[in-house]
C-alpha cells in the first residue's frame, strides 16, 4: 500500500486478484470496480477476442511487449 508503483495481480484468466491504491490512482477506479473482473479491458479498453496480450502472455507463458 505505502509503493508509489501501480501494481496488480491476475489469476491465469486475467481477472485482478489485487491492486493497490497507486494503481487505483492510476486507472481512476475504485478497488470495487476493479477486484474480481478482467484487468485488461480496464486499463486498456475492450478488444476482439484473440487481441488481448495480458490473455495471450497468460495462455502461452512468453511475454510480450505492448504497445498503444
């Protein structure tokens, strides 16, 4: 909680098992709105199936680097 970093955490679907409040600060969302649903359509907005990095790096295991 005391970090100025933005940090969270994802199950292997993606969905945010934790946040703390600079990332809350960050994406300009409550822990409410944020906890329990898909984490990257929140920081990033909603893509097509099958675009999604956080759930491609999840389903492979390879890490990638994005880019908006």
């Amino acid at each position: 909680d005391s970090s100025g970093e933005g940090t969270c955490g994802v199950d292997h679907a993606g969905v945010c098992t934790f946040v703390n409040p600079a990332a809350l600060r960050m994406l300009g969302r409550s822990q409410a709105d944020v906890l329990g649903r898909a984490f990257y359509p929140l920081a990033h907005g909603p893509r097509p199936a099958g675009e999604d990095p956080v759930a491609r790096v999840l389903r492979t295991g390879r890490g990638e680097r994005v880019s908006d």
